[in-house]
C-alpha cells in the first residue's frame, strides 16, 4: 500500500490522465474539463436570474456532477493519506521565504491561504483577485486548463492551444512578476 502514500512518478500519473480522456469520450460522448463541472454546479444550486446559469443542467451535467463528488473524495484521500508537506526544491523554498512566505508544513503557505490571510491586503489581493481573475480568464477562454490541455489538445484544436500557451505565460508572469509585487518582495 505504499503507493498510497507516495506521489506516482509522471509515466505513471500521465498516461492515466491521458487514458481518461477517451475514456469520458466514449463513455460520455462529452468533453471534460473542471469549469464545465463548476458551471453545473452553479446552475443546479443558485441559479438566479443569470442567463449563464439558465439551461437544462441536469440533461448536461449530472455525470460532471459525479465527477465533482469524486473529485471532492479525492481530495479527501488525497489530504488524509499524503504527506504533511509538500515537497519542493531547496531554491524554491529559499525563494519564498525570500518573499516573506515560512509555513512550509501544508499544502499552501497558509500566510497567504487561510482566513486570517484575507485580512491582509496581498491576502486579500492573492485570494479574491486572483479567484476572480480564474474564473473570468475560464469564461473568456471558453474552458479551464484540465479542459483545454487535457481534452483541447487530445483533439487537436488550435484553440486550446492557444489557451494553454496562454495559461502558461500567465503563469510564470504571476510567478516572476506579480506575486513579488503582491507580496512586497519585487524590486
């Protein structure tokens, strides 16, 4: 049972991320992706009167919402048999804690993750900005990064890569540009 315990390696982890791809596929015959899932979830709780959320979800979605439910007990396995930190190289480590970021010992620095972190102005920033910033980037992207890099790209849609260039360049200006400015560390 070590297995359970230990992160798999990538040839492990990738390829079955890979295979549950035309998996969904066939057994589906829909495309997967998290923001999708999210949508359904919103729609079948707190409607509204938003157009977004006005259309027949549960013809849709409700293998999305099965899928968000196993996503959620993953989750749960995953916290309660995986290691107490996360590991990270020695250099990222010493680049955080140049930042002003010490709590290694969860999943998340919790000086930016937790509650007492939104009483903070980069808490504040990190956490309700950037939640905000995901969820807009998803819309106008017409899908998340598990759905266009994990299902876009297995089809071959240009749009999807696009996107995934997009997400990645995103990324690494929020590592190397906005996260020092955030959280006082940038020169």
């Amino acid at each position: 049972m070590d297995f359970l315990t230990r992160p798999w390696p990538w040839y492990v982890a990738g390829p079955l991320i890979g295979l549950a791809v035309p998996l969904v596929y066939l057994y589906a015959g829909r495309k997967w992706g998290i923001s999708s899932t999210f949508r359904d979830v919103c729609a079948a709780t707190f409607p509204g009167d938003i157009e977004y959320f006005r259309y027949s979800w549960r013809n849709l979605g409700a293998w999305r919402l099965t899928m968000a439910l196993g996503l959620i007990i993953g989750g749960f396995i995953a916290a309660a048999t995986g290691p107490d930190e996360v590991a990270i190289s020695a250099a990222t480590r010493a680049d955080l804690t140049a930042l002003g970021l010490t709590d290694f010992s969860g999943v998340v620095p919790s000086e930016i993750f937790s509650w007492s972190a939104l009483t903070t102005l980069p808490g504040l920033v990190l956490i309700v900005g950037g939640g905000f910033l995901v969820g807009f980037g998803t819309r106008y992207a017409n899908g998340c990064t598990s759905g266009h890099a994990i299902s876009g790209l297995s089809a071959l849609r240009v749009t999807s890569l696009v996107a995934v260039i997009g997400f990645f360049v995103g990324g690494l200006l929020s590592t190397h540009v906005l996260l020092p400015l955030i959280l006082g560390g940038g020169s």
